[in-house]
C-alpha cells in the first residue's frame, strides 16, 4: 500500500510537473533602462505597444509596460520584438526561458545613439564550429569538444574582429543558422551558453536562427523563431522548414501572422531562415516559394523585401516577386563545402538599408584578398574525360565543358573574363547575375576539350578591370587516364569482376549484399559480369570494398565504365572517413555504358581508404534511386 501510495504521489506530481505552464499567465515588465542596471528605479518607465510572444501567442505591453501572456507550453520561452529606436542594455536579453510560472519576466531596454533609418548589417551563416583544419587528425573531422577547437578560436579570434572592423558602420550581426554544435561537442548546451556569452562582448547585437545541424541546445541562443525592428524595417527569423504540412510551421505561421499584424500595413519586411522556404530541391527558388503558399499570402501583409538564408554553401541572388533571395557562402573555417566542393572562400554578406529598400549587398571573403578570381568548376587536377565535378551548382556543374568562376565582391571593377588552355587563344566568358549591379559568376559554356590532347595541361582565367588592371589565376587539368605512368600499380582487385569468391556468391575482393548491390552475369561491359547497384528507396549506402593502401597526399585517378537505367543522384564516394568523402556523381537517366574518370587527393595522414556506392547528395532525404552498372573499374596513383 504504501509503495502504491509513493506511485500515486510521484505520478501525480509529474503530471503537475508536465502541466505547469497550462493555462497559465506570464507576467512581466518591458521598461527604459536609464542606468543599464536592469532594474526598475524611480524615473524608468514603462514602454508601451511592445509586442511580446511566447512563440504562438502575441500581446501587447500596456501604458505602464506591464504585460500578462497566457501559454500552455510546457517549456516556454518568453521574446519580445524590440522596437526601433531601442536596443538591448550591456548582457541585457531579449528572450527568456521560464523556468517556472511565477517567475517575473522583465525586459530592460535603453534607448539607441546610433538610431538611424540608414544602416547595414551582417549575415555570417554555416559556421560548422565542429569542422576544423588544425584540429583534423589524419585529415578527418575531429570529435571533441567545440569550444577548444582551431575554428571557435579562428571565429571568434580572428574572423569576426576582422569583419567588424572592415564594417564598422554595421548595425548587427544575423547568423543563419548550422553552428553545428548538436554533433560533436560533448556539451552542446554549455557550448551554446558559451558562444552566447562571446559574442555578447561584440559591440553590436547577433541574432541567430538554428540550422539543420542544430538542435536544443541552441535555445541558448535564440527562440526558434521571433521578430525585431530597426530603423523603418521588421526583421523575422523563423526556424528551419523543409517543407509546410507540420505542426511545428503550423505553429510559425500561427505566429508570424499575428506578429506582422501589429505592424502598420506594408512595413518593409526582411525574412532569414537557414533553408530558403519549401526546400524540395537545390535549383529554382520560384519552385519553393509556389510550394509555400501559406507563407506567401501571409506575407501580403507587409512589404516583403527580402528572404535571407544559408545551408546551400554558396552565393546566390535572385529576385522573384519583387523580393530579393540572397545567401552566403559558408563561414567555416577553411572553407568547408564551400571551398572543397564549391570553390568558394569563407565568406560573409553585408547589407545596406537606405530608408525603405535594400540599396546594396555583397558578399566578401574575411581574409584579405589580392586575386578576386575564386574558380568554381573545374578543380584542379581534374581528369576531363567523362569527368563530373561531384556536387551541383547553376554554374558549377564540370562536365569537362562548363568553366565557372566567383568573383569576390570587393573588387567591383571588372569588366570581362576570359579563359584557355595551355598557350590557346582566350575565350571570352558570360557574366552570371540575376541581379543587376552585382558581382557574381562568370561561365564558359563552350567545350574547352577540343584544346586539349591527353596528358597535364593549365587552364587559365583572366579577369580584366575598366582600369586596365589585369588578374589571372591557373590551375592544372589531366584530359584522360592515358597519361598514367607504368610504375604506379593498379590498387583494384578482380577489376572486371570476373573472379569468384571462395563461396562463389560474390566477386573475389568485393563485397555485395544482395540488396542493394548485386553480383550481376546480365549485363557486363567487358567479360560476364558486372556490379549492379539497384536503389528503390530514398537512401542507400553500402561499401563494396575497403582497406586500399594509399599514400598520404597523393593525387589518384579512378576510372570505371558505367550504364545507368533511371538514375536520380546515385554516387560513388571515396572514403577515409564519412567527412572526408570524394564523392562522384554519376549522370542521372538512362544511358549505355559511359567511360568516367575522377580524380582526387588524399588527405595528410589517411593510409586506407574505401569505396561506397550511395546516395551523397547534400540532403539525403533528397532521393537516390534507379539502377547503375559498373565494370573495369580502375584506382591508380598519378603524382
């Protein structure tokens, strides 16, 4: 009886516990912080009209500042949506996570100098705090915690302290999102309190809204999603969303309806979220903003000049429906995917707001640069025939024909671009920029193989400025595996896949799991067999060999034959570790056999790699599917 009793107790009292908050009013106090003590002393009145939101409900603090709130969150957090000619006192907050129903939320505010309708401010996005470059043993992703790591003291160091004193006049700073803490900090929350607490001692405010490598923890950071006003502009964050049909953007669009109606009618409006919204796919931003129809109809209440966002690693600019679509290349430390796969320098972005409208932007990279040259597609040291650079890009995408180059922003005066190879003639280049007066990508879209014989050979791009200054910048292509010296040995085993394993069910040295990847005596190139790979899921991935020998920082060619039926982002992807991957995608579609060539550098320390056939798009959720064959299928070291 009495331990029934004890049961009875406990679940009563969690049951207490659970529903806190339900039905409950939060009660606080939005006041004018004269002395930044925040406390409310004689002569410190309240601030009235100031909207204050739980997330999913909006009101109003009254004529003395007081305001009551009803939630039924069970871990609410408490913003308000500073208004303009105000800021934040020194470690003042503008959020708060309640801890318990009769706790007093006040939020002090003091009122701004540098109050202005004229203003900038930053967007820095994809930090990756866990991706660093001295901290990568043998060349992989390190797995400790974040905030003793090379990119944390770059950030916070070196990066930011340079990009406040290039931008001076700016106002604050937006992160959107992906500070990647979740993944490898033993204590992400402490970490995030951390982080906050720096970037606190900036001299300006740094708003943050969470990426998909973000999790809980980063509600030391921010709310998911909330408001704040500058100048004549609102500016929202609202959490990541890949698509509109949950509860979570129920919940967002519940409140960002009720938030925009407490702003006089068409107040110029700047949205940020990590992806843009809809995110189905990497190409056409048009297609996302039909996919959100709700979004957009709520949005008719204001005048919508922009959607900022990150994720994509890249720089892109589009203006559809008369509102500007901008995001940045990562900030990560060396780069990240935006220097391995997309060519891009870490970068940051810097808005000008005159009044009513955006009246510039630019992206720059945060260290000092002498070359505005950055070369998207193709890398360096790419094998030309068959060749695909693996990731895509509207510009970027190598195919042994398509030459794309970023131009750095500071450098506005150029005024063509040309290309060749070897000692050839330059070709002119196209200007990429869907917006006019913006730097952007340069594109030769001719086939540049036509200049090239097998072997080594230098691709070249010239920049030209009005003022007649020239900059140019090469890197070295490989037309085909012919040039191949003898003396390196073939790393494959059975590389026709002929050989029979001991137990016959399976090539001698490879592994199949008759799921995905079969042994098949169908279809073959050369000789009876062939590896099949069929996917009729949304993602798949399995090695078919591991454990070769290679040398740290060599340079290795790999080669296959290959035929496709129905192929959606398939790819092959050379591993010394899952975040270290060469990945090659293969041509989506129905093809016959296709020679293709990869080529790729081994990283300092990285002694074995392996061989997985999978779905290594950005986004796994993305697909993966159809059937793809392989036969002789060759690894060899070339330098």
């Amino acid at each position: 009886m009495k331990l029934l009793r004890k049961c009875l107790v406990a679940s009563f009292s969690i049951g207490l516990m659970a529903n806190a908050f339900s039905g409950t009013a939060l009660q606080g106090l939005v006041f004018l912080d004269s002395n930044s003590n925040g406390i409310q002393e004689n002569g410190e009145p309240g601030i009235e009209g100031v909207a204050v939101s739980d997330g999913a409900s909006v009101v109003a603090s009254g004529a003395d500042g007081t305001y009551s709130l009803e939630t039924s969150d069970s871990k609410p957090t408490v913003f308000i949506s500073t208004p303009s000619g105000y800021v934040l006192p020194a470690k003042g907050r503008w959020f708060i996570n309640v801890a318990n129903p009769a706790q007093k939320l006040d939020f002090p505010l003091v009122k701004d100098p540098a109050s202005q309708e004229d203003f900038s401010f930053i967007q820095v996005t994809d930090t990756h705090l866990q991706s660093s470059g001295a901290d990568k043993p043998n060349g992989q992703f390190h797995y400790k915690y974040v905030s003793g790591s090379q990119t944390w003291k770059y950030f916070f160091d070196k990066a930011m302290p340079q990009i406040l004193k290039t931008e001076p006049n700016a106002s604050f700073i937006v992160d959107t999102g992906d500070l990647g803490l979740k993944e490898t900090s033993s204590s992400p929350s402490s970490d995030a309190k951390l982080f906050r607490e720096k970037v606190e001692d900036f001299r300006i405010p740094y708003f943050f809204v969470p990426g998909n490598h973000d999790g809980l923890e980063t509600l030391e950071m921010s709310p998911s999603h909330y408001s704040f006003n500058h100048g004549k502009f609102h500016f929202v964050f609202l959490k990541r969303f890949p698509n509109v049909e949950n509860t979570e953007m129920a919940r967002q669009f519940e409140w960002l309806a009720k938030d925009l109606a407490f702003l006089p009618p068409k107040t110029p409006t700047i949205f940020f979220c990590h992806y843009y919204f809809g995110h189905e796919s990497y190409g056409g931003i048009e297609k996302s903003m039909n996919r959100s129809p709700e979004f957009m109809k709520i949005i008719e209440a204001c005048d919508a000049k922009a959607f900022i966002y990150g994720h994509i690693h890249q720089n892109r600019m589009e203006k559809i429906n008369e509102m500007l679509q901008m995001s940045a290349p990562s900030f990560n430390f060396g780069g990240g995917w935006s220097q391995e796969f997309f060519g891009y320098p870490p970068s940051y972005r810097i808005v000008d707001i005159k009044g009513t409208e955006v009246a510039a932007t630019a992206v720059k990279s945060i260290e000092a640069a002498d070359n505005p040259i950055w070369i998207l597609s193709p890398k360096d040291m790419t094998v030309v025939e068959g060749a695909m650079y693996p990731y895509f890009n509207s510009c970027s995408f190598w195919n042994g024909k398509v030459i794309a180059v970023y131009l750095d922003d500071d450098f506005s005066d150029i005024s063509s671009m040309s290309c060749k190879i070897d000692d050839s003639d330059y070709k002119p280049m196209t200007y990429y920029a869907k917006i006019k007066g913006q730097q952007g990508e340069w594109s030769y879209n001719g086939d540049i193989r036509k200049d090239m014989g097998p072997g080594k050979h230098s691709l070249t791009l010239k920049a030209e400025g009005k003022n007649g200054k020239i900059y140019e910048k090469s890197i070295s292509l490989f037309s085909d595996s012919s040039f191949l010296p003898e003396e390196w040995p073939e790393l494959m085993q059975n590389t026709s896949f002929e050989e029979k394993s001991a137990d016959g069910t399976a090539p001698a040295g490879w592994k199949v799991d008759g799921k995905t990847v079969f042994w098949d005596d169908k279809e073959a190139k050369s000789g009876t067999h062939s590896i099949r790979t069929q996917m009729e899921r949304p993602w798949g991935s399995f090695y078919i060999m591991d454990d070769i020998p290679v040398e740290p920082e060599g340079i290795y060619n790999l080669s296959l034959i290959a035929k496709g039926k129905d192929v959606l982002k398939m790819s092959y992807a050379i591993f010394p570790g899952m975040s270290d991957a060469h990945v090659l995608r293969f041509p989506d579609g129905t093809y016959d056999w296709t020679k293709i060539n990869t080529q790729f550098r081994i990283k300092p320390g990285v002694r074995k790699i392996g061989l997985c056939i999978g779905n290594f798009t950005p986004e796994k959720r993305d697909g993966g599917s159809g059937t793809l064959w392989i036969d002789d299928i060759s690894l060899r070291r070339v330098k």
